[in-house]
C-alpha cells in the first residue's frame, strides 16, 4: 500500500504555493487527489461556441465566443474611459465591459473575428446580460504566447472546470496536467470481479478520460465509471452501518393486551386507513425483535403519522420501556406535546387524580423551560414516572437520564445529524428502537443515500375528511388587482367563520439584520433591490388596511416561549382571525379550522418547504385555499417552481422538483453530515439505477465480508469518504 501518499501530497509541492493557496481557499481542493476528483462540469468543442442565451445570472461561467465589435467610451468630461466589446455565439449576444488602464490590452487582442475563451460573472445592466473586467484566453492561430496551453490540449473538447475568482478554468485545467500524471497511482476502489463484470474502464484511465477526453465516448465511459465509484462506496459505508446495527441488542418490546394502546385506541373517534395499519405492523414487528429498529416513516403533509408514532410509543410503554420525541423547534415540540396530550385525555394524566388507571405521565422539556418545571421533568424521567417525554436538543444534554430508554421518535430528521441521533441512542440501557418521520416525502434515490442506514415506511393515503387544497399564484406586480383579490377571499374565509395564515420570509425587527445574515444574494435578488417583506410589517399593513376590523396576530421565532404558546392556543381555540407569521408554523400545527394561507414572497422558499406550509389548511371538512405572492417575473425559474407547487398536491412529485431544482450537494449535505458533499459526478435525481444496483453490489460484499479485510482498497477509499467522526460511529455502531 505503499502507493497512496502520491494521491495524498499537498498540491503546492507539484503548484507551488500561490496557485494552492487559491485551490484551497476557495475550492476546497488541498491534495494531488483532491484535484484529480475535481471533474470538468462541461466541454466545449473546439469549433463550437457556447450559447449566451442560456447563461445563469450571478454565477462564475466561462464561455467561447467570437468577437462581434470593439468601441471606447470616454466619460466624466475625457477622464474615464470605458472599453465595450460585444461577443457572439451566432445568435445571442454578451457585452463585456473594461475600465480605466485595463481597457488597453483587451482593445489590443480581441478584434472583430477573433476568437477566445472568457471567464466572469454574469450580470445585468441596462437590460443586456453583461461580464464586467473578464479574463480571457485566445484561441485559434493568432492566439500568441497568452494560450499556447489551450491549444496544446490535443483534443477537439475542451474541459471546462468549476472555476473561481482569480483561477479560471483554463488554469485550473494547467494544474490539473501537472497532476494527471500521478493518476496513474490511483488506489480503486471496485473489487476486480465487480469491475470486469460491468465492464468498467480501470481508475486511471477513467480519470485520464474525464479530464482530457479524444471523444464524447471517452467522457460517458469516464462518467459511468466514475458514478459508480461514488455510489457503490457510499453504499458501502451504508450498508456497514445497517450491518453493525442489525448486531447491536435491543430490548424486545411487544403489545399488552389491556393496556395503555388498546385503552387508547378504544377512545379514538375513528378506524386506522389501511396504510397506517400496514406502517403498524412493520413498525410493531420491529420492536418486537431483540435489535434496534431503524425505520424511517415518511408519508404525505396530513397522513397521520403522528398517530402511528404515538401508538408505538404506547407499546413501548405498555411492555415497561419509555418513549422520547425529539423535535426541531420549541414550537414544534409544544405543538407535539399538546397534541399528544389532547390525543391522550385522561390517559395522558397517569400518577395524577383523575388519571386512568393504565395512564402514564406525559412531559415536556425544552431549553427554554423555568427551572422548577425542568427539574420535576428531570425527575420523572430517571424514576420512570413519565412514560413519554416530547423536547427538543434540550434532550439530548448530558443532565438527562431515563429510566429505561425504549424508543426514540425524531420529527423532521433533516435538521438532526446522525450524531445528534447518536447521543439519544446512548441514553438506553441498551441501543433502544428509532423511528424517524420526514414532514415532506423524500425520492426513493434520496431515501437510499441520505437515509441509506434506514428501512422505509411509507403512508401514501390521506385519512378520510381531509379535504382538497387548491393552490394559485398570485403575481402581485403584473396584475395587482389578484393581490388585491387575495385578501378579500382572506377576508372572505373569516366571515364563513373559518381561520388564515399570512406567511412572510423575515420577522422584521432590528435584531433581523443581525440574525439573519442574508445568504449570498442571487441575481433574482437584485432585479428587484429589496429586502424579503416581514411579518412585523405586513401585520400592521393588513391591520390598518385590507384586514382592518379582523383579529390579527403575529408569530415568530424571537417572541418569548410562553407569548408564542398562547397566540398558538388563542388561535387554535379561534380567537385569533388572521396569524401573520414565519415559518415556525411549517411543521406539525394543527388547527383544522384554518382555511387559507397567504405566503408572501414565495419565490423565496423552496417547494418542499411551500408544500409543508400549505399542509397547514385543508385540515378539516371545508376546503383549503393556498395563494402564492409573488413579484418574479413569469419566465423566470422562481415562478416555474411557484407553478410546480401550484399544479400538484403530490408531495412525492414535488420533491423530485426540488432537488432538480436545487445543487447536489444541499440535498445530502444537511442531511448527511459527513458524506461531504462527497458526491461529485453521482446526481441523486437522475442516477437512480446506479444507486440501486450499487447498494445491491454493496450488501452483496458487506454480508459476505462485513470488515472488508479481502479488500484492502475499499477500506482506503472509505477512510477517505468517512471523517474520522464517523468512522467512530460506525465503530460503536
């Protein structure tokens, strides 16, 4: 195994320091290894220019084209010069833009006819798409010394490579040669049989391909190869962790007949659908084993999986075990809590007068709680008193000690990493069971890398009652009047005797600068120049306009615990017309008199998240109305995504358009801690098949050899996929 270190030198020692510097910072690439993963994203053909038209705004691009004209501008009365060249592809047109000294050398090199390469930031200004100072490399016979490089490059296909500030793609592309010799010393990762079996091309020459591809065919055989790489090792450590945990002990936990779940399900107003029965059963032959479940329960916005989460916390309790629901938000845990506690009437009140007899305690802990209430939660969960305790991280701190640890429920699992999940499991005399529940239905691609470590449930049908939701999109700046319409129908809703919501991106007060730093701002951000609208404002705009005379409130995520708890109770007991708020009303609220919501600024959520907040109405018998404000333009993607959420309620749908809508990387990296953005070539959406096959290959290997000792370059090329953290958790299972 003396070969690895090749891949793993620092890349200044081949670079030099500066051009390493500027790999490191800002592309995150530190070794010969690193730099030899960082693939093309495209490939221009020599001969062939790229199409202007389809440009991304606000993002690094880099481009072939020809240039159209030249001319210089003087401004501020001679002083200032300006160079403008517009380029071509043939049909589109780009305007680049000099400044000042640097108008010389440009003027000089691209004359009409010529043809180079170009790399900046993509901008409007006047209308006209724009690249402001850009580099550029010559191409052709007049291209002097400035791109000898380029034309060197034996290939018709020219890589283009993720670029950045300071290091465009035709550098980045020199470095990488200065490396692509050290490909040959790749350790791979297939078993050969795998290999040879599906005909893949070998490691280096799969690298060499990719990065200095003769052909089209070149590139596809690198890629599939390279995919596979990605999923099959990912799926590795998968499967590993499935394995270490199917050994893991559990206490058995079966159903007692009499007990608290079929007291509990005496007194439920109606029958199961059969999706929840057959999610039941899956869930209570899990627990009735002797090793920890791990099942992941995703269904639809409304299908009742809190009840199904709930009845087998009941069985934990009925069998002598305690049942813990981890939570996201102190809202969301006080929303659990109380609806639990209402689900469970007397039977919630156990130790308590007026209690049932087979009741237990139901307790609440969150970070924010006094200290008398939180050392009486402390206290009934180390004696056991407490069956069932709702929380939030709060319950995962080192202070907290159960009884007997049985089953651990997490809502809305994206927000926990596995160590998270990890410090809870650690809290039961032995591993207890998990069950993990999803608010938006994930793809089944996602479901098998992401929560690839999981089983699935899945409850497809909507508990009878429901009713429909329909959904419009509102385009407050082309036509005000829909706006204008919309709080009428608000209005409308609350003089049938039913509830709103008014959702907004921002809260709204001075500390919201602050606290909410504003994410990189994207092109749509500057077309319009205007902070996101919050709640504090719209209150008092639809206080003293379009809603005045109705009960309006405010929620959101910096009001004291106990003001958000009792505007939510008030508007639950429908004391409160109209709730202006952000997004904690995402998850898990429940008031099924609430029919209409308004979201303002939608463009600025994503669609999983429009989907959840939409479930919110249409809880009850009368029908749910969803508007969709937006000021985005029609033909821009913001409004094609707001059209997704509007023509479907299928959350299974929706949420393939999120991730093609979203990066890669996002997808698995809040979910994943760890697998850091490991995922290069592989793209969640499209490869399901690679995926699928990889995790079969991947069990195949794991149950045959679970420490992979007959494959010592899969341990390596795991290593390197797990950090050291995650290697210790799959350690301790």
């Amino acid at each position: 195994m003396d070969r690895v270190p090749v891949l793993d030198e620092p890349l200044k020692k081949t670079l030099g320091a500066a051009t390493a510097k500027v790999l490191a910072e800002q592309l995150d690439l530190h070794t010969v290894g690193d730099l030899l993963h960082h693939y093309p994203r495209r490939y221009e053909e020599r001969g062939q220019l790229t199409r202007l038209s389809e440009l991304p705004l606000d993002e690094d691009v880099t481009v072939v084209a020809q240039v159209a004209d030249a001319r210089v501008h003087t401004f501020n009365g001679g002083r200032g010069q300006r160079l403008e060249i517009n380029i071509t592809d043939g049909s589109g047109r780009l305007q680049l833009v000099f400044f000042g000294r640097g108008i010389h050398k440009p003027h000089k090199e691209l004359l009409p006819g010529s043809r180079a390469m170009f790399a900046g930031k993509v901008s409007v200004f006047n209308r006209k798409l724009q690249l402001t100072h850009p580099t550029y490399a010559k191409l052709g016979a007049d291209s002097g010394d400035s791109s000898a490089d380029i034309e060197s490059w034996a290939g018709a296909l020219i890589p283009i490579y993720p670029a950045c500030k300071g290091l465009e793609s035709w550098k980045i592309a020199k470095a990488v040669d200065a490396v692509l010799p050290s490909a040959q010393d790749a350790v791979d990762p297939l078993p050969p049989a795998l290999r040879d079996g599906r005909g893949f091309v070998s490691l280096p020459e799969a690298l060499l391909k990719v990065h200095r591809p003769q052909t089209k065919d070149d590139i596809e055989d690198a890629r599939q190869r390279l995919k596979w790489d990605e999923a099959f090792v990912l799926q590795v450590a998968l499967a590993r962790r499935r394995f270490a945990d199917a050994q893991l002990p559990a206490v058995a936990r079966r159903p007692t007949p009499g007990g608290l779940l079929d007291a509990f399900d005496a007194k439920l107003p109606f029958t199961l659908t059969e999706g929840q029965l057959k999610v039941t059963k899956e869930i209570f032959d899990d627990l009735a084993t002797e090793h920890p479940m791990h099942r992941l329960l995703q269904g639809e916005v409304g299908s009742g999986k809190t009840l199904v989460a709930l009845r087998a916390m009941l069985t934990v309790v009925d069998a002598g075990g305690q049942a813990a629901m981890l939570a996201p938000t102190e809202v969301l845990a006080q929303q659990h809590h109380r609806s639990v506690v209402e689900m469970m009437g007397e039977l919630a009140e156990g130790g308590m007068l007026g209690g049932a007899e087979q009741g237990t305690k139901v307790v609440l802990l969150t970070g924010s709680m006094g200290v008398a209430a939180r050392r009486q939660a402390l206290l009934d969960l180390v004696t056991g008193e407490a069956g069932i305790v709702i929380g939030t991280h709060a319950l995962i701190e080192d202070k907290v000690q159960f009884h007997d640890l049985g089953l651990v429920v997490v809502d809305e699992q994206h927000r926990f990493g596995v160590e998270q999940r990890d410090a809870l499991r650690s809290k039961g005399k032995q591993p207890p069971h998990l069950l993990v529940m999803t608010a938006t239905p994930i793809p089944r691609t996602v479901a098998m890398t992401v929560f690839g470590d999981l089983e699935t449930s899945i409850l497809d049908q909507l508990p009878a009652g429901r009713s429909p939701i329909a959904s419009h999109v509102v385009p407050a700046a082309d036509k005000p009047h829909f706006l204008a319409r919309a709080w009428e129908r608000v209005r409308e809703e609350v003089e049938k005797g039913h509830q709103a919501y008014v959702v907004c991106p921002r809260i709204g007060d001075s500390m919201d600068e602050a606290a909410e730093k504003p994410k990189k701002k994207s092109a749509e951000d500057e077309a319009e120049k205007r902070p996101p609208l919050a709640v504090i404002d719209i209150a008092e705009q639809l206080v003293r306009g379009t809603l005045s005379g109705l009960r309006v409130e405010v929620l959101h995520g910096r009001m004291q615990p106990d003001d958000k708890d009792d505007v939510m109770r008030r508007f639950a007991a429908g004391d409160v017309d109209v709730l202006v708020a952000t997004t904690v009303i995402e998850v898990g609220v429940n008031v099924p008199n609430a029919t209409a919501m308004v979201i303002m600024d939608a463009d600025r959520f994503g669609v999983s998240q429009l989907h959840q907040l939409r479930g919110r109405v249409g809880r009850g018998s009368a029908p749910g109305l969803c508007l969709l404000v937006t000021e985005m333009p029609e033909a821009t993607p913001a409004r094609a995504r707001l059209g997704a959420v509007a023509a479907t309620l299928d959350g299974f749908e929706l949420s393939r358009i999120d991730l093609e809508q979203r990066r890669e990387g996002d997808v698995l990296g809040q979910a994943q801690s760890g697998v850091r953005s490991s995922l290069r070539m592989l793209t969640v959406i499209e490869d399901e098949e690679v995926i699928a096959a990889a995790r079969e290959e991947a069990v195949a290997v794991v149950s045959a050899d679970p420490e992979l000792e007959g494959y010592p370059e899969l341990r390596t090329a795991l290593d390197a996929l797990l950090d050291k953290e995650r290697e210790q958790y799959l350690e301790k299972g």
